[in-house]
C-alpha cells in the first residue's frame, strides 16, 4: 500500500529536489503541508520533520473525475518527506491500491498505473 525510500540527502535538499522532480514529471505542487512545524508551533513536542506534498497532473485528475467525481475526495495525490530516527524517507500510498479500495473501474486502474509510473519517477528524481 505504500511505496517508500530512504533518502542520503538532508531533509532540507530532498524536500528541494521533490519538489523539483514533480514539476519536472508534469504534476505541479499545489501546496506543502509543513507537520512538523505546524504540530510545534502547537506546543507539541514533535522532534521528526514530516512535509506533505500535495502534487497534481491536472490531465489525470480530469479523466479520474469525469469516471466518478466522488474521487475528488481521494485527490490530490500526496507525496511526504520526513524524518523517521535520524533516517530520510519518502514516500506516498499507491494510487493504484487507494483508487481499486474506492472503485472497480477498470479505466481508473488504468489511470492510476499511469500515475504510479510518474510518482515512482519522481520519487527517483529527489532520491
């Protein structure tokens, strides 16, 4: 269900670098959920760093909402960079596995291979 690698980059240079391999696979980065900080600047004593990626290839998006718009719910696709006991890791659900738990379309699994393709190659991208 998930697709994750370890990074020998910082934090720092492979939050840069993802964020640079989505733009250069067609997906565009709508927004970047910072965790870590936002769960200290609440008083929690969060000492991992966690950023989520949240990418979108608006072709693929279109053909996943004009088969069920329900989808929406599942989209954007999310990519994290994050810390996990001094180790970098990145990593997202598999679109293929999340969209066949939501719809038995054969099309969707067809689009969401598609994606996968392009999210492994991103992921290789900022490793």
């Amino acid at each position: 269900m998930y697709s994750i690698i370890e990074s020998k980059k910082s934090f720092e240079v492979a939050s840069n670098d993802l964020e640079a391999a989505v733009k250069n696979n067609g997906f565009g980065v709508l927004h970047i959920h910072d965790l870590g900080e936002t769960l200290r600047s609440k008083g929690i004593d969060y000492g991992e760093e966690c950023r989520v990626f949240e990418v979108c290839n608006p072709q693929q998006a279109a053909k996943v909402l004009a088969i069920d718009v329900r989808l929406n719910m599942a989209l954007p696709c999310r990519i994290s960079v994050y810390t996990e006991q001094g180790a970098v890791k990145i990593g997202y659900i598999k679109p293929a596995e999340m969209l066949s738990a939501l719809s038995s379309d054969p099309a969707l699994a067809a689009i969401a291979s598609e994606v996968e393709s392009s999210m492994i190659d991103i992921m290789n991208g900022a490793k």
